[in-house]
C-alpha cells in the first residue's frame, strides 16, 4: 500500500464528506433558488471532516463510515426538504416541526413519504456508499500533516475568531457568526439551527409573556358583524415605481383595470425604512413619538380578537430569525398560522403567489368575522429573486431615467418586475376575497419604500435611514371594499380623503376606523379615513434620536429644489 501523498486520494476524501452537504447546495444554487453564499460555506466547512481521516491515515475506511453514517441522516433531511418544498432547511423548519402536534406529523409523514422519496433516500445511500468504497489513505509528513489540520481547523473557526479578535465583537455575536456559516453544512443545519432556534424561541416567549400581561383595552364596542377584514402588507415598495401612482411603465396592469373599484391614497409614508421598526409603530399603538407604547399596550392583533375576530397570519416573509422576533410574535397572537418561507436566507426564490392558497382557505375555514394578515416579501431585493421568470417584462432601458447607469440597468428592471408580480399577487388576493366574501374589506400597504437609483443626485439601491431619500418612504396605500360592505356603510365621503397626508404609525386608528370599533383613548383625527383627519408633522429617522429625525415635507423640498 503507497504511504506517499496523493492528490487523487485527497480529492477523493474530500468528495465523499463534500457530498453530503454539497449536493442540496449545488441543486439550490442551479435551480436559481439562492445565491452561491451556501455553496460556498459547504466548500469550505466540509474540510473539517477530513481532520480524523488525515490524523489517523490507517484507519481512514473506518472512520469516514462511522461520520458518513453520523451525517447522512441530517444531510438527507436537508436534500429531501428541498425536494419537498424547494427551500434550505433552517431553524424555521424546526419551529414549524416543533409547532406541531403529533397528528399533525403524522399527517405530514404520510403525505410525503411516497415511493419518489424513498427511492431519493436509497439513491442518496448508494451514492454514498460508491464515494465511500472509492475513499484511499491520504498520507500526509508529519509536518504538513500539522500544517494541513491547523489550516482546516481554522477554516472552520474562523467565522468565530475573526470577529471576536480582529473585529472585537462581542461573544454572542461571533457565536451568531459562527452559525451562520456552518449551518448549510450537514449535520449542523439541525444543530446550529436547533440552537438558534431555541434562543429566538426564548425571546418570543418572553415577548408574549409580557404581552399577556398587558390590559385589554377599555369600553371597547364594535359592530356586530359577519364581515371579512384584509390587511395585505407589502415589503420595500415604492409606489412611485408603479403605474397606479403615474408611474410610466405599466408595472400595476391588473390595479390600473380595477382602479374605479380602489381607493388610492395619494400622500402616504412609513414612519421609518425597515420591516421591523416601521411594523413596531404600523401594528400597535407606538409611533414617532412614543416608540416604546406597544409595550403597554394592546397591539393590532388584540384588538381585532378583543373584538370578536377570528384572527389569522399569513406569511411568506422568514418565519423564524432572530432578527424577525418582533414579527414572529405578532404572528403567534394569531388564532391561526401559515409559514411559508423557511429558507435560512433572504436572497432565495420565495414567490408570494404562494399565499393564495392558505388565503382562500382562511376566508372558507372559519365562521364569523374574520381578519387576516397576509404578509408578503413583496419587492425586497435582491429583486430578481421576486418574480418568476414569465413576469420577466422590464429588460431594456424604455421609459427608464437617463441618469441611471447600464451597470445598474438590470437592477432597475428587476426592481420593476417584482412590482409587476406584486401587482399580480395583490390583484388576486382582493379577488378571491371578492368572491369569497360578500361583506369584505381589504387594505394593502407597503411596510416601507426602497430607493433603486431614483434620485438622480443620490445614485444608491436600498435604504439608509441616516441618508434618507423620499423613495425610501413613500408608500402605496389602497383600500377595497365589497359592494355590500359600501351598502351598509357610509362611505360617501371617502373620495376627500384621498389626498391626506399621512403616516402609517398611526394605522391602527385608521383600522379601528375602518373596522368600526371604538375604545377608550381612540382618536379618530388620526385615521386616514375620518373626514376629522388632522395632519401632523411626518417626522422621519429613529425616535430614539430625536436630535437627527427631520420633518419628511423637508426631504421633499429638497428633492424639489435639486430637480428645479
């Protein structure tokens, strides 16, 4: 038997501890479903099984069976998964898992376990079987071999010691680092998901404990009604990029045909330019001023329960990160929950279309009134990971600014493509409510803007609160409402307040409006829908520093002067 070192035999040890993370990693990236990030950590942590195979070239079979049959059960969950569902397995997965009950497991179990499965399963087996029957003894000088292991261990632990030495970051975000890149990589995708998992389980619970203990809200009436009540909430939308809003390309086709049915709102804006802050102030009763009211007092989703609803939350946002707590509660205020995004990463293809489904059977499934969430992902970027390939309509530069560079030309169109498809999504979300639901109402609104290269003087994608532009803001905000629902209602004067100025922190007055409940502490000068409409100074930026938030009219007036 050679002892001498061996390149081929190297790269033969290395393929068989690779496949088992690899494969579902290559698959999602040529499928387009995600970027190459997890490929990439997959190269790079699946050394680390080498180490004992290098230390101990003798026993080099052995020990690459005993870790392939450690690993192959984790690494055919994540390839099966995907098969399944075309998603990255994540700690969101075990959430959903751990979120259900025996039943319903078992159900999940039976439907899935099916003959293309199994045969997945023994295919995987053999596959890794045949890499391990081609495995040889890699022999390695002592030298090299000490060089080789401490330059594989750092491999794998570097996402840990560089942020904390050269970084200085603190303990608990280099070990958050330190999941991040190993969790594509068999087994720790249920490992370090499960512990991550865990922790953000941890703070949601504490978040619903202390939400438990908040009072209900006082003298609280409402009409009783058998009504269905729609809140559809976008994701990074700028309604200056759609066609409803004047916009030049048709980017919202289908909400320009059923215009005459909307009430558009002109003037609209998010409070701040991300998810979870400006969702702090749009789904309780904080805002600009007081950001730190939904702590003591009863968010969107106790109200509508308070009042009689049955509640549900539909999401394709990430179920769970420890980013997305904050939501992740909301959502468990909820009567009812659908999870539909469990990808470990943002930047996968994740279409909203997917809401339609559990959104029909929400409306069917319960008697009574109903409210429904549907959050979407809307038009976050990266925005080619949005719409599907047939909504690809936007690929040269017509009707595009001239101040937009080619290199960023694609950006540009896929940004409007994903509108295009977000157009899609919601036209057909108010239409099966339209035929679902005789007594109805739906309201959409993004959960803030997104600048793509719109101010000619600020060339910059995506959002910065510390440099703010008005795409970053300004929002669509439109509102349906079924013919039975106008007969019963007075709405008549609805068309004067298209045009007020308006800041979504204050949505759930404008909600209460809508919904017809009244409390006490209601302020009807705060919805959008009240003819007692006051408009207050928008001030935009972080309320926890005050000295730096600016009045949004002052934003405007600038975009103003440097266009004029």
């Amino acid at each position: 038997m050679p002892t001498s070192f061996s390149w081929k035999a190297f790269g033969k040890l290395y393929l068989y501890f690779f496949y088992f993370s690899g494969l579902t990693q290559i698959l999602i990236y040529a499928t387009g479903m995600s970027n190459t990030v997890g490929l990439r950590q997959a190269i790079i942590i699946s050394t680390l099984w080498m180490i004992p195979a290098l230390a101990w070239p003798q026993h080099t079979r052995k020990i690459s069976a005993i870790i392939g049959l450690l690993i192959w059960p984790a690494s055919l969950t994540s390839l099966s998964y995907f098969y399944i569902y075309g998603q990255d397995f994540s700690q969101s997965v075990l959430f959903i898992i751990f979120e259900s009950n025996i039943s319903e497991s078992k159900e999940f179990i039976e439907s899935y376990i099916n003959i293309s499965i199994i045969m997945t399963a023994l295919a995987h087996a053999a596959t890794a079987v045949y890499l391990w029957r081609q495995i040889e003894p890699v022999y390695l000088p002592r030298l090299n071999k000490t060089v080789t292991i401490c330059v594989i261990s750092l491999l794998f632990g570097g996402s840990l010691l560089k942020p904390l030495i050269v970084y200085g970051n603190s303990w608990e975000s280099s070990v958050k680092n330190f999941q991040d890149h190993i969790e594509p990589v068999a087994p720790w995708n249920i490992i370090a998901g499960y512990f991550k998992y865990s922790k953000v389980l941890d703070a949601m619970n504490k978040q619903l404990a202390a939400s438990n203990l908040v009072p209900p809200l006082e003298n609280l009436t409402h009409e009783n009604s058998n009504r269905k009540m729609v809140l559809v909430i976008g994701e990074s939308t700028n309604s200056k990029r759609m066609s409803l809003y004047g916009y030049p390309r048709k980017t919202t086709p289908m909400l320009d045909e059923m215009r005459d049915e909307l009430l558009t709102y002109s003037d609209v804006i998010s409070p701040r330019p991300s998810t979870i802050e400006a969702l702090q102030q749009v789904l309780t009763f904080a805002n600009q001023q007081d950001p730190d009211v939904y702590l003591t007092q009863p968010t969107l989703m106790n109200m509508m329960h308070q009042a009689g609803y049955t509640t549900h939350w539909i999401t394709n946002q990430q179920t769970q990160t420890q980013r997305n707590t904050m939501l992740l509660t909301f959502s468990q205020q909820a009567d009812h929950q659908v999870y539909l995004n469990n990808n470990r990463v943002q930047n996968s293809s994740q279409f909203d279309d997917d809401v339609l489904e559990p959104f029909e059977k929400a409306l069917s499934d319960s008697n009574g009134p109903n409210f429904i969430v549907v959050h979407l992902i809307g038009t976050h970027r990266k925005y080619n990971y949005r719409y599907p390939e047939n909504f690809k309509h936007f690929t040269d530069r017509t009707d595009m600014p001239d101040w937009v560079p080619d290199e960023h030309a694609d950006e540009y169109n896929d940004y409007d493509n994903a509108i295009l498809f977000n157009d899609y999504v919601v036209t057909n979300l108010i239409n099966i409510l339209k035929k679902k639901s005789p007594n109805s109402a739906l309201v959409y609104f993004s959960d803030h803007g997104e600048e793509v290269y719109d101010t000619k003087e600020t060339l910059f994608c995506g959002r910065n609160e510390g440099k703010p532009t008005p795409a970053m803001y300004t929002i669509p905000f439109i509102t349906w409402l079924s013919a039975e629902w106008k007969n019963t209602h007075s709405t008549a004067n609805l068309s004067n307040t298209l045009n007020h100025a308006y800041q979504t922190s204050d949505f759930i007055y404008s909600w209460a409006d809508l919904a017809g409940i009244n409390f006490k502490g209601n302020d009807t000068t705060r919805s959008i829908y009240s003819d007692e409409f006051n408009p207050i100074k928008r001030m935009i930026g972080s309320p926890h520093d005050k000295k730096h938030m600016i009045d949004f009219a002052s934003l405007l007036h600038k975009e103003n002067v440097a266009i004029n």
